[in-house]
C-alpha cells in the first residue's frame, strides 16, 4: 500500500457494523465476542439482519435488545415487509420500539422460496421498500436507512427504474442508503454519480463484504447480483484447501478495497460482518479507526479525505 496514506484519517471515518441474529447457544456467544471486540470502535450504528417473512423476529429482536442494554452502541434493526400485511409489519415496529428501537433499516425483501423466485405484494401489505419507509415515518421520526444497488437489483430492468426506487424511499424519509455488496470500486462511483444526477443527496454507504469464503461468496454473488471479477477469481484460485492463505489474501484484498475508497473521498463505510470481528477490526485499524477513535476528531482533518 501507498506509504503516503495517513493512518490519521480514522478521525473523520464512521463505521457501521451488520450482523445477522444467531440461532444457537454457540452462534451466540460468538456474535457477543464479535460486538465486544467492534464496540470500542464507536460504529455510528450496528445493525441486525430480519429473516424476510419474519422467520427470524424474535431472534433479531432478542439481538438488537441486548446490544442497547449491554452496550452504548445505536442498533438498527432491519424489517422486512415481504409476505405480510401491514398490520403484521405495524406489530413488530410497535415492540421494536416499545424496546427502544430508534433506527431501522427497510427492506422490501425477498419471496419464499429465494430471490429468484418471483415476487408479488401481499394483499394489504407495503409493496416495496419505499412504502416501508413511508409506513415507519408515520409511527415515528425513525432515522432509517434503505438499500442501495451498485450494479442494480437483479429484478430492475435498468439502472433508471432501480434508482427512481431509491429516489421514492428518499422522498419518504430515509436518511442513509447501504449498498449492496460489491467488489469493484469503479462500479460504486459511477453509480453513486449516477444517484447524484438523479437528485439523491443522502449518504450512500458503500457495503463492504471480508471474503472469508470465497465459494460461499460466490453463491452470494450469483443470488445478489453482484460481478465477481476475474482478478479477483484468479486471487483466490487454488485456495480452497489452504485456509491459512485464504484468509491473509481475503485481508489484503479488503483492505485494498477500503484503502481505495478512502483515497476516492468516501468517509462511510458499511461492513457485512458475518458475525465476525477479526477482518473488519483489522480494516479499521488500517483507516485508523481505532478504540475510541471518534472521540477524538480533529476538525483540521477534515478536508483530507474530500
Ligand atoms: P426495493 O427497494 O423495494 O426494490 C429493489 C429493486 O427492485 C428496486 O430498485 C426496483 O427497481 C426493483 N423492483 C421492486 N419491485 C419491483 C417490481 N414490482 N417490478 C420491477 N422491479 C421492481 N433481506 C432480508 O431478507 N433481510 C435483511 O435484513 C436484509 N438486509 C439487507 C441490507 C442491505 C443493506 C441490502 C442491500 C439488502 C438487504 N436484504 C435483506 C436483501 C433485500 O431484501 C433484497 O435485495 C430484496 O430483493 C430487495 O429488497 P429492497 O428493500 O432492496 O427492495
């Protein structure tokens, strides 16, 4: 990496963090070792992930309710609206908040039976993540943030209709967008141009996804949407049976991603944990998010990464 990077950065740098709710004993204490490791790092917010057609709910909402008891973190939590009314969604807004709620993130979410299956409103439900959005403002002045697609949803026909999506979820209240994965940092900027010309000036988090499968990832990908690039293929060729080397490449090309980002001027980063602490911990320290960090921001740094 460029000698010139200043680690001094991490000053003027937030992060979020994004875990998904455990279903065992064992996932559990893992995911609390994870957020004991990330909390220090002052994330301006986690998040916990909601099973679409709410199989998970009481999972994630027992997650989210022990990071705001336990800790001084911001939790968001994510609601899908996909196969249920909106009475059913009203119901899981109201507890979440009665548990002190303040953040989500709103997502239409995907039909049984998997994203490529095809999807269709449920009769008296929000029809899409816009409408959501619309719906949780009504309850509350909830800061939430919506989803984001740099190489748009599969289910878009085209960029113009993926981005008109995002412009009505702003319009009805979001604060944030998080984008989808993806590993190719040309893509993100072009599309966040792309956003700009359409009059969206919310912030668009970049979502940052640690390889630490790459055959798993490359389920995710297909699923997703999201271009695994042939270098990034030809990096992890050969390396399904050496775990070891895996993981050191997986930090180097997260770190590259991120390092890059950050010379491009992107100050937010989202990062897809995987309930894991060890490569995302690795990146901030590398952009100088560090333990208590944020507590210590140098407003002459401010120009530094614009
Ligand atoms: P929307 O924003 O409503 O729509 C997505 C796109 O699909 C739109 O841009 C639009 O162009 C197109 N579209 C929508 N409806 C139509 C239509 N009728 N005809 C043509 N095009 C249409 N999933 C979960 O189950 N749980 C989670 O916790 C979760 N968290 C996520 C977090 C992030 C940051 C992201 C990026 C995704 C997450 N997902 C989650 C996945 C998400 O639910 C899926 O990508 C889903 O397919 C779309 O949800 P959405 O809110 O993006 O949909």
């Amino acid at each position: 990496f460029r000698q010139s990077r200043r680690s001094d950065i991490g000053s003027i740098i937030r992060v979020s963090f994004e875990f998904f709710p455990p279903k065992t004993e064992v996932m559990e204490e893992r995911l609390w070792e994870t957020v004991t490791r990330l909390a220090p790092l002052n994330p301006e917010f986690v998040s916990v992930t909601y099973g679409a057609g709410g199989t998970t709910r009481e999972r994630t909402a027992r997650t989210i309710k022990r990071i705001l008891t336990e800790t001084d973190v911001n939790a968001a939590a994510h609601l899908t609206c996909v196969d249920a009314t909106k009475e059913e969604v009203d119901t899981v807004v109201r507890e979440f908040a009665a548990m002190g709620v303040k953040r989500f993130v709103a997502l239409r979410g995907d039909p049984a039976g998997g994203v490529g299956a095809h999807y269709k409103p449920t009769p008296g439900g929000y029809e899409n993540g816009a409408e959501l959005v619309a719906g949780l403002k009504a309850f509350a002045d909830f800061d939430i943030s919506v989803s984001a697609y740099p190489e748009k949803h599969p289910e878009s026909p085209d960029f113009a209709t993926d981005i008109d999506m995002l412009k009505r979820k702003v319009d009805n209240g979001a604060t944030r967008a998080i984008t989808q994965f993806f590993f190719e940092n040309d893509l993100y900027e072009r599309y966040v141009e792309k956003v700009r010309r359409a009059g969206i000036y919310i912030p668009i988090l970049p979502g940052i996804l640690p390889i630490h499968n790459f055959t798993q990832v490359t389920n995710f990908c297909s699923k997703a949407g999201t271009h695994i690039p042939a270098w990034l293929a030809e990096r992890f060729d050969g390396l399904d049976n050496d775990p070891q080397t895996h993981a050191l490449v997986s930090s180097a090309v997260a770190a590259e991603q991120v390092l890059d980002l950050v010379e491009r001027g992107i100050q937010d980063f989202h990062f897809y944990t995987m309930n894991r602490a060890d490569l995302p911990f690795a990146i901030c320290h590398l952009i100088g998010v560090r333990p208590g960090s944020s507590d210590t921001v140098d407003a002459s740094l401010a120009g530094a990464a614009a």
